[in-house]
C-alpha cells in the first residue's frame, strides 16, 4: 500500500488505534522526548504520538509532530502496507527463490533484478506537493572563523519569536532530544546523494544537527555508502549536492534505515514495498532528485574546501551520549515543504527505542537473503539490548563440525553485520526472539574457553567501549549441541522434555 503523505500514514494509525493526540502545548526542546519515552517504553512500544502544538523556544509551530510511528511491530507492517513483516519477507523470498544465486553477490545483483521486476523504479515527475512551499536562501555569508560552538548557537535561537515566518531550520519543530545534546537534531532525515564515478544514487538516514539557519552537521558515519560517496568529492574538490527529506511514504524512512547494499537505489526497494513506483521531483536549487510527496525537503552542499566540523554530543542509540567528533558541514539552499507537512521524529537512547522495531523489520526482510548464502540459518534475532548490531543469536541446523563458526565468521563479513559485536550461534529449535531461551542455552551448552572465538574487525563508530574509535575486537560463541570432531569427548545429554501425551492429559485436567 503506499502512502500519499506522512500525515496520510498517520491518519492510518488512528483509524488502526495506534495514535494517541496530545492537544496540548510540549516544548520540543526535551519535553517530547520524556513523553515519546515514556511511550517507547510501554509492552510493545506503546502507541504513535501526535504533538499537535509543539513548541519552539515557547511558541507554537505550525506543523505538528508525529513521533514513534514505526515504534511497533504492528505499526512497522501497517507502514509498509502488510499484516507483518514476515508476510513481505516470505513473499520477497519468493521472487528470489525463482532463480536460486550461487553466491552472494549473486544474491544481492538478484535482488535488485527482483525488485525490478515488479516495476518499483523511481519515476520523473514535474511538480510534487513536497514543493508547495519553496523558499530559496541567498548566498551564505562568509564562513565564521573559528566555528562558533553549538551551545553559543542555542542561546541565539533563544530568541526566536516568530513560527509563522517561512520555515527555516531555527522555526521547525526540531527536537533537542536529551538534557547534554549539543544542540537540535533531525532525527528521521532521509539524505539523499550521488556518486560522482556512476550516479548511483543513495538515500541513508544519518543525523543532522542544526548548527544555525543555514548550517548543520552531517553525521554520515565512516563506513557508510554516503560517507563513500563523499570521498570522492573531497579527492577531487568539487562541491557535493546533498539533499535531505523528512515524511512522505514511511515506507522512504525505512528504507533509508535499510543495510542495502551500496549501489542498490532505496527508491527501488521502497517502489517494491509500496507496489508503486516513487514518485520523484528535481530539488529547486541542486541537481538530485526528492519523493515528490515528502513532507520537508533540505537541499544544499557539503564543500570539501571547508575543515570538517565537531558534531555533537548527542544522547544515541546506545544510550550514551556519542561524544563530539568531527564531520562535515551541510549548508542549506532551500527549504520546501508540503502546506500540510507532519513533521517526523524520533528519539534514541536507553533501549527500548522506536528504533528496535525499525532494525528488526530489516532483519527479517532481509533474512531470505543470508539464508540463500547461508542455508543452515532458521533465524536471526537482534535483541533490543544490542541496540542493532551489538548482539546477535542465530540459529542454525547443523550438520557439521564447526559449522557455527562458519557462520560467525560469514556474518562479519556481510554489510553491516560486520558491527556485531558479540554473536551467539544455536541450535534450530532455539526460539532467537526468546532472549531468556537463548542465555539458557548459552550458559548450559558451553565451555567458555573451548567454545569462543575473538576476532577483531572494523566497529560502529558509535562504540564508547573500543579503544579506538571505529576498530574494535568480536566475541563469537558456538552455543549448539557438539558434534565429535569439536573437542567434546563424552555423551552429550537429551534436554529435558515432559511426553506429549502426559502433557496433552494435564492440559485438559487443569487447562493451559
Ligand atoms: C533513527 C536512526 C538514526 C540513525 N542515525 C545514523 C547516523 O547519524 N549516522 C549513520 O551513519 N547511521 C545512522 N543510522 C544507521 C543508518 O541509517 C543505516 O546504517 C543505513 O543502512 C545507512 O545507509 P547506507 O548503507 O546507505 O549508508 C541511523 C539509523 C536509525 C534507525
């Protein structure tokens, strides 16, 4: 099903009983995030909010703010149109399985021939209401020398007063999400980009933290394609087009989240998920092309001329505050918007977080994929206490000696899976979803020196605990029954289990 706007999508949520309205004023600097919190953590992630007067510096803006959207499992399938996610990675499995690839790469060239295959690609279009609104910034002034910090910034936006003005980044309602953020963040931006060798576009979702009303960070992290793309603009100096959207399908957020692999267009898995072509518009000011039914669209430049800037603090996934690093600037061209724009946002931090749903529909959709390279696979799980990649239980049927560590060793090396910092591989009759099941398994069925591995590889950037930033070590631990040949000498015990029929006449005596 696809989504003509943002604001449609949450109208879905209503009629689905998965919104809740606040009609009352809440501050977007803080006060937000304690309420979308709150929600966040409730048993399942709580409902989707709509803050329909958030505040900015203590006036009311003009559009309203909807946050925790994809923050369930029922609200992730109701955005890409299904009953579950499970449902959409069956049926993409399927349209792979037609044509079984012999490696990975296959896979991953199989993919994009799939998705091709239903007609996802992206379209041209001429006009788009993510351009009602078009307002166009002169030249910048000259660049501050040295660069003011971002808390000098905040008390200048202090004195805000107007949010009925054309909408710059000062008068949106962008959250500071935590009390030692170093200034508001687009939680939920969608950036946009191109590398300069092919063209092939990239649509990632990385932070944006505002720095002025023409300025802000851009916090591509080192290993990801944008970051790619990037490079190669510094090499050769040339100024890098950048565009960032918020809203439109939610369908477009996911699939900025998505690992895909560098090269495969976001637009044509989000064309695919949505069983209809995106629909795409040319930014006003810069040569890249925007959903034409987003809700808010940044266009600007990143210059390679320009020294890289410090981002942050910002409260993060990890539920630490990522310290101030360096990163580039991003300055604003224009601002276009939809008259009727929702604005999206999230929060990260302690775990729970909307973004546990998020990562986990990746998981699943993208599950067929590593069980075309990796047959024993039954399931993959990301608890939410990794936060993503940090931890990992597999389960796998095996039929061979060291068979676990094949995998451990198969999954570092796939996209971003090469994060994972501790990976426990099981047996298939492990339920991976089941994190109690899973320690129980891993505390009965192992010797701890005879079954991990270290190994060492490139980190999240994100990672406080690696000595360096971005290189870090890995723990692999084989948590199946073992097999002779895998240093276990004596017989290995059968896991207790209750007779079926014993069970089945306890049942209809005393009932479940
Ligand atoms: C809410 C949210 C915020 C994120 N913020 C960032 C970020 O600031 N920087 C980053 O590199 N990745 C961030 N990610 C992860 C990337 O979106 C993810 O790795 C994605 O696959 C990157 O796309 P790419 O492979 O096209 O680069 C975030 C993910 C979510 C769900």
């Amino acid at each position: 099903m696809a989504f003509d706007s943002f604001g449609d999508f949450v109208q879905q949520l209503d009629r689905a009983g998965e919104l809740t309205r606040i009609t009352q004023p809440v501050a977007t600097e803080l006060e937000i995030t304690e309420l979308a919190d709150r929600e966040m953590k409730q048993p399942g992630g709580g409902k989707a909010l709509l803050i329909e007067k958030p505040t900015v510096n203590g006036v009311v803006s003009p559009f309203p703010v909807a946050i925790n959207t994809l923050g369930s499992h029922r609200r992730m399938a109701l955005s890409l149109g299904a009953n579950s996610v499970a449902e959409v990675a069956a049926e993409l499995g399927a349209l792979m399985k037609a044509k079984p690839p012999t490696g990975f790469r296959e896979a991953l060239k199989l993919l994009g021939t799939a998705l091709d295959l239903r007609h996802a690609k992206p379209k041209l279009v001429k006009a788009g209401p993510c351009q009602e609104v078009i307002h166009k910034f002169a030249a910048p002034p000259a660049r501050p020398e040295p660069w003011p910090k971002a808390a000098d910034f905040q008390s200048a936006s202090g004195n805000q007063q107007s949010a009925s003005a054309s909408p710059t980044l000062l008068n949106l309602p962008i959250l500071r999400c935590w009390p030692l953020d170093g200034g508001r963040f687009l939680t939920l931006p969608c950036v946009v980009t191109k590398d300069p060798d092919t063209g092939e576009r990239n649509v990632g979702m990385y932070r944006i933290q505002i720095y002025d009303d023409r300025t802000t960070g851009m916090h591509w992290q080192l290993q990801k394609v944008a970051a790619r793309h990037g490079r190669r603009y510094y090499e050769t100096g040339t100024r890098m087009p950048v565009a960032i959207f918020l809203g439109g399908d939610p369908v477009f957020t996911f699939a900025a989240t998505a690992p895909l692999p560098d090269g495969l267009d976001e637009f044509l898995l989000a064309g695919y998920l949505r069983k209809k072509s995106v629909e795409l518009v040319r930014c006003a000011t810069c040569d890249l092309e925007v959903p034409a039914n987003a809700d808010f669209v940044i266009e600007g430049y990143i210059d390679p001329a320009e020294p890289l800037r410090e981002e942050g603090p910002f409260g993060d996934h990890t539920g630490y505050y990522t310290l101030p690093e360096p990163y580039p600037v991003f300055h604003v061209t224009a601002i276009t918007h939809r008259k009727d724009a929702v604005y999206p946002a999230t929060i990260v931090g302690i775990p729970p977080m909307e973004d546990f749903y998020i990562g986990g529909a990746s998981v699943k959709l993208f599950l067929p994929i590593f069980k075309m390279n990796f047959p024993e696979i039954v399931d993959i799980a990301l608890p939410a206490e990794g936060v993503f990649h940090n931890l990992v239980f597999v389960s796998i049927r095996k039929t061979y000696p060291m068979q676990a560590y094949k995998i451990m060793h198969g999954l570092w090396g796939m996209g971003q899976m090469m994060f994972s910092k501790y990976l426990v591989v099981v047996d298939d009759d492990v339920d991976v979803h089941n994190t109690s099941e899973v320690l129980f398994r891993l505390c009965a069925n192992t010797d701890p020196q005879r079954d991990s591995l270290f190994t060492k590889g490139p980190s999240d950037v994100l990672d406080h605990a690696t000595s360096e930033i971005a290189i870090g070590s890995k723990l692999g631990i084989d948590a199946t029954k073992k097999l002779p040949g895998e240093g276990f000498k004596r017989p290995w015990p059968p896991l207790i289990k209750m007779d079926a029929a014993v069970k089945a006449k306890v049942e209809k005596l005393f009932g479940k």
